[in-house]
C-alpha cells in the first residue's frame, strides 16, 4: 500500500464526503455540527461516452423524477376519466416530449442548486468535481475545467450512487441510452425496446407506455422483477399486458447498430439526444430458438444498476469491494480501510443485505439520510445505535403503483416456515375508478403474519394508487410490531384505499382451497 505523499503535519479537511446524496448531505451537516472541517465534492462524470453533458444529479432527484415521470404517464389517463365526470375539452389533448423533457430538467437542476446551498449555508464546502484516491489520506481532485489539485483528508465518506450498466455488446455506448438519460434526450422515444426486468426498466416501459409510445420490454429470463414477491411480480405484470406493454421473455441483446432510411428505417434517437438518419436495429438472442432482429427507434438499457466505484483509486488503498464493485462494509458502515466509510447501496454488509426481504432495490433517500446522520454521530459524537434495516419501505412507480414494507412471502416463509405464516389479501376498487368505470380487480394488498407472535405483520404489499403514501404510515406501526388484531382493530377511514388494510379477513389459504373447489 502506498504512503501518503510529503508529510503531512495536518489534513485540509476533517471529513471528505464523496456524493451529495441524501446520506452524504446529512453525514457532512451533522459533521459540521461537530465543529468538523468539511468537504462535499459531487462527482462530475458522464452518463456514458456518448453523452456530451455532465449533471451532479443526487439519488434524491433521481427519485423525485420518477415520480415526476409517473405523474407525467397518469394525466393522460386522468384526461380520459376526467370526461365521465363531466369536463369537455375544445381540442384533443395531446403530449409534448419537449415540455415534459423542460420541465424535468429544470426541477433537477433546481434540486442540484439547492442542495448546494443548504451545505454551504451549515458551513461545508461544496465542490463539483472528480476524483480520485492516491493514498490512503491524499485525494486527487479535477475541477470542471480539468485543473488538478491534491487534498488531505482525516476521514473519507463515500456515497457515491448508482448507474446504469452497458452490457458490453457492440453498439451499446454508440446507439443506446440509459433509464438515467432518458429524460433528459429532447426528442420523443418513439418505439422503444427497454432491456432488462429490473425496477428501472419495469418503470420506464410504464411511464413510455403511458405517454402513448409503443414499448417492447426484453426479460433475460421468464421473470419480471426478480427478487422481489413473486405474486406482487406477476400481478404487475399482468398489468402491463392489458395496458399495452409487449413482453419478450429470455432474450438477451448481441447487438444494436444504426440503419438508413434505404434498409426501412425511421429517425433514431441516439445518445446525444440528435437525430440519426435512420433507425435502430437489435439483434436478439433467445435462450431457445434463433437469433432474430428488430428495428425500433430507441434502445433502452435498464438491466439493474451498478455501484458507481471504479476507477477512483479504492484498490490503491486497499479498499475492498465486491465481484459487481460494491464496496464491502462492515456493520458500522466501516470499509477494510479504518477510516473510510460507505453509505447506500454502493456498499454490501451483513447488516442491510440479509435483513430486508423485498428485493434488491436501492434503499429509500430517507433511509440513506438516517445512516448518514448516525454514522456521522459514531464518528464523532460517541456510541450511536445502529442503522435499522429490518422495515425498509420501498415504492415503485410502475404503472399501478406498488409499495412494501418488511418481507416477501418467499422470504417470509423461509425464514419462519410456511407453517408458522398466514397471508391475508384482497383485491379493492378505488371509488374515483367506480365513475369511468375501469380496472376493477388491478388493485392488490396482503399483509404476511407471523402467526406464534400474535400474528405479528412481517410483511405488507400493496400495488395501487398513492401505494408509498399508504404504506409510509402502517410501516411506523410495523416498526412498533404492529399486529393483526391490532390492524383489525383500527377504526377505518372511509371513504379511502387504505381502509382496506383494516378489513382483512380472507387468508391466502382460503382462495386457493375456493379456487380448487371451483374447479372440481
């Protein structure tokens, strides 16, 4: 390992926090609260060699833009209910890529210069920049215009987010985009192939599909969204078919290269966001049968993300991360290095990975802000308790929202036996649907109970609309050990969607034994 270069008689900084996501703004607030020197430097890079313009946009933008986008795909359904209700409009509705791609750069950019402000206004020093690890308390830092400049620091925090992966196939960088790119390009989509079933992927083929775009979704395997409850998987699934979306199961992408008007093609939507003079073609292996090709305008990739750790010198200091390039922590969010720490999902411990059951998505900016507040109290404040990642809230903006806490029913079942778990569930029509009249029986909700402890709640899913605002309140009493008598004895507000989750009293088991009844 090498030594830190020239003496180094005191560090520049206390704390340098590496991404000012929500973990890292709020390690780097509470640190200055300590009377600590410190540094916010949000990395610059690229979405990908293609990609001409650089955005430091956090984990919180990204998900308030995906909420955005979602919003942006129910108004045009909301347009089409409105006239059961009675609207009339002059002129037909109809949907601007452009203003929709205005709007939402504008709100992120707002949210990057706001977070700049609310760190430099606590008194931390803000820097959009790269860099990169020399030693283990010497950084390399490069400004925007490319100047260099080296830093001690007495502690490092890294919060670095996430990114969408290239498969590594020809064409890839040249003639895709990424979900993080997306709505950034000025152009509309037109008929888009998304590449890959993982949350990212699900959300954008919704939200394209409800702006009215053709959109074709390409699964590796024959599963949608794996990792996560496989019955809330297929339900959102189901969904997607009958509102639209293509599926193409167990195939995989070999390659995409650009075709000109002369082979069939139409205008491509390429990486930098200009058209090309023609379309794009992909080639498309399957597991089974042969290899085919298609043309679409755009190619989407959206297979999950990656940990945004390479080439920032973690392996020069001894830093060690994972096969996928998580960097490996401990408990107390504590790399191999003793005084470098890191947040999120970029890291893998013990403690967040084994205790949450719902799937492998990224941790709510929340839940990212309170890890950040109690590393930065054990670093400098004394004994802290630890961060709780047992009832992890999640939401996913699919195209009927869908919201968890606590476990799946696979995971449930594994940890306590199936024997020992009751599962009780029900479909449910929300009153403003009754007036179009649509989607009867699309909404969903069970709660998983574990049955020895009172039928403790272990597990609540819900897919329908505003389903992370119904669940952010029941996850609280779940963090209390919320029980179903105690579900059961909630007075029901009425007349809402989550007065549903206080009514429940047909179990899974009672379904299935109905359904093989049915059928005899």
């Amino acid at each position: 390992m090498e030594q830190p270069i020239g003496p180094l008689s005191s560090f520049d900084y206390d704390l340098l926090v590496v991404g000012a996501g929500s973990g890292g703004q709020a390690v780097a607030k509470e640190a200055v609260g300590f009377n600590k020197r410190v540094l916010v430097i949000d990395p610059v890079t690229p979405f990908s060699e293609a990609t001409t313009s650089v955005l430091g946009w956090s984990s919180v933008t990204m998900a308030t833009v995906r909420k955005l986008l979602h919003r942006a795909s129910q108004l045009g359904q909301d347009i089409q209910d409105s006239q059961k209700y009675g609207w009339r409009f002059k002129e037909t509705a109809s949907h601007s890529w452009e203003g929709l791609s205005d709007a939402l750069l504008g709100h992120a950019e707002s949210c990057v210069l706001g977070v700049r402000r609310d760190l430099t206004e606590c008194g931390a020093a803000y820097l959009r920049a790269g860099w990169e690890m020399l030693a283990p308390h010497v950084v390399e830092v490069t400004d925007t215009d490319g100047r260099k400049s080296r830093l001690s620091v007495g502690t490092l925090v890294i919060d670095p987010g996430e990114r969408p992966p290239y498969p590594g196939v020809p064409g890839d960088r040249e003639h895709c985009v990424t979900s993080n790119e997306l709505f950034s390009r000025p152009r509309p989509p037109g008929r888009t192939l998304v590449v890959g079933g993982s949350p990212e992927g699900v959300e954008c083929a919704g939200f394209l599909a409800g702006l009215g775009h053709e959109v074709t979704l390409m699964l590796p395997t024959s599963d949608l969204l794996p990792g996560f409850d496989l019955k809330m998987s297929q339900k959102i699934e189901n969904h997607m078919l009958v509102h639209g979306v293509h599926f193409l199961y167990e195939h995989t992408l070999s390659k995409v290269e650009q075709i000109g008007a002369q082979d069939g093609g139409r205008r491509c939507w390429g990486p930098r966001g200009a058209e090309g003079p023609g379309g794009l073609r992909a080639s498309l292996l399957s597991r089974d049968g042969p290899a085919t090709q298609e043309d679409f305008d755009t190619v989407l990739l959206a297979a999950g993300i990656e940990a945004s750790t390479s080439n920032i010198g973690l392996e020069r200091v001894g830093v060690k991360c994972s096969p996928d390039g998580r960097v490996l922590v401990n408990e107390l969010d504590q790399t191999s290095v003793d005084h470098v720490y890191c947040l999120s999902s970029s890291s893998s411990s013990s403690s967040s990975s084994s205790s949450s059951g719902l799937g492998p998505h990224c941790p709510s900016p929340v839940l990212r802000a309170r890890s950040g507040r109690l590393l930065a109290h054990r670093l400098y404040g004394g004994p802290t308790p630890l961060c709780d990642y047992s009832n992890i809230p999640l939401v996913l903006f699919t195209p009927l929202e869908y919201s968890a806490c606590g476990l799946s029913e696979e995971r449930a079942n594994a940890t306590f036996g199936e024997a020992n778990i009751e599962v009780y569930h029900s479909y449910y029509w929300p009153l403003e649907w009754t007036v179009p009249p649509r989607d009867k029986n699309s909404c969903y909700v069970k709660v998983i109970c574990h049955v020895p402890d009172q039928e403790r709640v272990v597990g609540l899913h819900l897919m329908g609309p505003h389903a992370g605002d119904i669940v952010q309140g029941f996850s609280a009493a779940m963090t209390c050990g919320l029980t179903k008598g105690q579900l059961d004895a909630t007075a029901s507000l009425q007349p809402t969607a989550a007065q549903v989750l206080t009514s429940l009293t047909v179990t899974q088991r009672e379904s299935e034994a109905m359904m093989v009844r049915g059928n005899c």
